[in-house]
C-alpha cells in the first residue's frame, strides 16, 4: 500500500510524512541551549574538513580528474564507517543519548535518484564545492563560495517547487 493510499484511508499521516529525512525526529521537548552542542560539533566538523583538505578546491579538481586517492580514500572510509555504525546499531540495539530507540526505514529505489546524482555530481565538479563543506569554505576565505551557496539555495528552493510534478 502505497503512502498516499493510507492518506486517504486513515487521515492520520499527512501527504509524504514518511518520505522525508526526518522520519527519526526526537519527540522530546528540551530548552534552546541544547542544541548548542551541534553548533560546537559543526565548528569541529568545519576544523578538520580544512586540516583534512577536504574542502579545497584542489582535491576536488584532483579526484574528479582521477589524479589522487585522497578524496576516494576519505569517501571510502565514511562509507565504511557508516556501516560499521549502522551494523553496530542494529545488533546491539543501540538507543540515543536521551534513551530513544533508533529507527532505519528501507529506501526505495527510483531514477530521480540517477538525474539527481549526475546533476549534483556536476555542480560539485564545476564548482569544487559540496554543500556539506560550503560554511567551511567561506569561513576559510574563499568568499567566491558564497555564489554556490546563493546557487545551491536555489536549487533547493526549485526543487521543493516542483516536487510533486517530478517523477519519484
């Protein structure tokens, strides 16, 4: 059964409330100030996307012109330890820090999935910027970034526009 077809039978779920990143959202209530704590884990984050070089501009040009295993390297070790952490999970039933349980939904498979992957692909290899590392980027002084930030933002927005008119 398909998730518009509950929609209509059960009025509970609203339209695509389960095709959506936040499907594992903390229910909890806590005070503004909690959220701090991910403010200090993107600065850490940033700090050594930069140590790293992951953000320059130059290792991106020199994995997409197959000329260096550094950006595959850390690609490959984030893909490998995200697996390990998600078998890890799920064998010992690992919860949150506030006691919740955590949930994996199974994805299903579609073509957007290709167009999207091939378009993001392509303004990463033009641009030398993913829209993780962006902040990091301009915090370090490539203030030319900010135009694939504006970029991104629009993209984003044209997106969620036309959503429901593109083939899922």
């Amino acid at each position: 059964m398909k998730i518009k077809d509950i929609n209509k039978e059960s009025g509970e779920f609203q339209q695509r409330a389960l095709d959506t990143v936040c499907v594992n959202e903390s229910h909890l209530n806590h005070p503004w100030w909690y959220n701090l704590k991910y403010v200090f884990v993107g600065i850490l984050f940033g700090i050594v996307f930069v140590k790293a070089e992951i953000i320059s501009w130059f290792r991106i040009q020199e994995m997409f012109r197959l000329e260096s295993f550094h950006m595959y390297g850390i690609i490959g070790s984030a893909i490998a330890v995200g697996m390990l952490s998600i078998f890890l999970i799920k064998k010992f039933n690992v919860k949150t820090i506030y006691g919740e349980e955590v949930e994996f939904h199974p994805k299903t498979f579609n073509k957007g999935q290709i167009f999207g992957g091939l378009l993001f692909g392509l303004g990463w290899a033009m641009t030398g910027a993913c829209p993780g590392p962006l902040f990091a980027q301009i915090g370090t002084g490539t203030t030319v970034i900010i135009v694939s930030l504006l970029s991104a933002l629009a993209g984003t927005w044209v997106y969620g526009y036309f959503r429901d008119k593109l083939p899922h």
